[in-house]
C-alpha cells in the first residue's frame, strides 16, 4: 500500500515544476507583492475576490486554498457564498457574450 502512495506522489509534481526557477522566482514576488502586501483592499476582500477568480479560471487547487484562507481570516460562509455566486454570474456572462458574438458573426437571430 505505501508503494501505491508513492507512485501517486511521483505522478503528481510539485507546482510548476516545468517553469525555470528564474521565472517562478518572479511570479512568487509578484504574488507576494500584489497579494500579501498591504493596499486599498484587506487580505478577506483580497481572498473573495481570489475565490471567484479561482471558479472563473477553473484552478481547483486555488479555490480550494483561497477557500480556507478566506475562513481564516474572517470570512463568513455568507460572504464566500457571495463571492461564488458572483463568480456564477461572470461565467453565464461569459457563455451569453460568446453566444451573442457567434449569432453575429454567423448572423443567426433564433428569437428577436
């Protein structure tokens, strides 16, 4: 069973493993530049608005820390559901734009 175990861990790297050490380098100090240093917004607005991000791109590793980090510091249940509807709402936003521009472009109109 521990063989099984590590045979997963070795299918699954460590993030970006396939980025030069150089660059990777520059997107953590990015991130804790943009993220962890102190600007207009708090670090739970900062995390929300992470949560929706996170739906929108499809990172479900990401949604998932900013999920925890968001409870950690004070983020209501509430206010994450918030943050995910709103992200719904993006998404179906996103599906009705594409659609409109396909309509156009194929000039279809199926309900005007």
């Amino acid at each position: 069973m521990a063989d099984n175990n590590q045979e997963k861990t070795k299918l699954t790297p460590d993030s970006m493993t396939m980025i030069e050490p150089r660059f990777r380098a520059i997107y953590k100090a990015f991130y804790k530049e943009s993220y962890f240093t102190p600007t207009a917004l708090d670090l739970k607005t900062k995390e929300l608005i992470a949560i929706g991000c996170s739906l929108v791109a499809r990172c479900e590793g990401c949604l998932e820390g900013h999920i925890k980090k968001a409870l950690e510091v004070g983020a209501t249940k509430q206010e994450i559901s918030d943050a995910i509807v709103i992200a719904v709402g993006i998404g179906a936003a996103s599906v009705v734009d594409m659609s409109d521009k396909a309509a156009t472009r194929l000039d279809l109109h199926h309900f005007e």
